[in-house]
C-alpha cells in the first residue's frame, strides 16, 4: 500500500494529467488520474442505462495508463470531444461520486508503489484529504483554452462549461486550507514538473 499519497486538483486544462503522470514517473510513484474514472462511467452509463453495476479498471502505472470497462480498452475513446461532452453531467450525480470516491480510496490503498499522485477535482478535499501533499494545480483560463486548443481535444465552449458545472459539485477553483496553489500561467511543461517536485521535497525533507 502507498504511504505517501499525493493529491492533485485543478480545472480542465490546468495540465493535471501530464504533469501528475511526469511527477509519479520522476519519484517511481503509481498514478491515478480519477477523471478517467468520470469519463469512463459517462460511456457506460449512457449505453447502458438499465445498469447497476460499472465493471470499470484503471492502471496505476504512469507509464502505461490503460482503462478497461468490462473487456474493452477505452483509454482512447475516454479522450473524445463526445466523452468530454457527456461527462460533467454524470459527474453531478452523488451516487456516481461516491461510487467514484470508493473506487479511488480503493485503488490508493491497493497501489504497492511507495507512493502515488492522484489527480481530480475532489482529491485535497473529498477523496484524500489526509494526503501529505496536497496543491490545487492552476492556469488562467486564457492559457488553459490555449493548451486545449493545441491538444485539439476539446473545444473552448465545453471546457468552460466542465468547468462550470463541475465547480458546483467540487471544490477546484480555490485552495482549501493547507492546500499549496501551484499557478502554471507563465511556466512550461518541465517548470510546473519542477514546482510540484518542489512542493513534495519541501513536505517530505
Ligand atoms: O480530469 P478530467 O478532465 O479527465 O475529468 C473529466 C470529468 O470528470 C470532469 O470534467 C468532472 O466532471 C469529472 N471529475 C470529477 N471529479 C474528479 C475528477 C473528474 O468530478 N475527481
């Protein structure tokens, strides 16, 4: 089991997952992006409407980050503009959140790295909040849009409105208390890699 856990939030775009995932990489962690999570239930649930049960798996590895729902690979198809459309409006629901808290907690306490990132919107809050390391990752909404853009994953109008919906059920546009804020505005990818590894050094020294 992980013993030192490291929480993530921040909103769509802040650049989470590729950070979390080059952090977790860096300190020999395991990595759990729980918004895959999200994205995976919005696909289930909309095919499958009647059902009560969510035969979902996500790897803990940074390097190979594969979803499975039943016996199908979707870690592409979670990425889609159609998946990014539907998800926030499932995410609202609280009995998928607390599927999806149960699911997380579960899948930090079975990692057997030494330690692991995890990376969401209700992480330093909800999920893990007794996290040693605990940082809202953010970027103004300018230089959010723009990362999306160059992705070309998502359209502006969708991520604004994630955002928004999302901020009613979650606490991500503010730092909570003890929570670091870590504004990625003005760095690049390797200098927001190294202000998080900096933020953990300065708990774990
Ligand atoms: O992080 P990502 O953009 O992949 O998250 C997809 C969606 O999942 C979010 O827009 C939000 O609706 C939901 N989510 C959440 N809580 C989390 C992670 C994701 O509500 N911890």
């Amino acid at each position: 089991m992980s013993s030192f856990v490291v929480a993530i939030d921040g909103p769509a775009g802040s650049g989470k997952s590729s950070v979390s995932k080059a952090v977790a990489n860096r300190l020999k962690f395991g990595y759990l992006d729980t918004g895959a999570g999200y994205r995976a239930y919005a696909i289930w649930a909309s095919e499958n409407p009647d059902s009560h049960d969510f035969p979902y798996w996500i790897s803990t590895d940074p390097n190979s980050v594969k979803v499975l729902v039943g016996e199908v690979d979707v870690s592409e198809r979670i990425r889609t503009e159609e998946v990014a459309a539907l998800v926030s409006e499932y995410a609202q629901r609280p009995k998928v959140r607390e599927l999806q808290r149960q699911d997380a907690r579960r899948r930090i306490s079975e990692c057997e790295a030494a330690g692991i990132v995890v990376e969401g919107r209700d992480i330093t809050t909800v999920v893990a909040p007794e996290a040693q390391v605990r940082i809202l990752l953010t970027a103004s909404e300018g230089v959010r849009l723009n990362r999306r853009g160059l992705e070309g994953t998502e359209s502006a109008e969708n991520l604004v409105s994630r955002d928004q919906k999302d901020s009613k059920v979650a606490r991500f546009l503010d730092a909570a208390e003890g929570v670091t804020v870590i504004d990625t505005s003005d760095m690049d990818f390797e200098q927001s890699v190294q202000a998080v590894l900096a933020e953990i050094a300065r708990i774990r020294n």
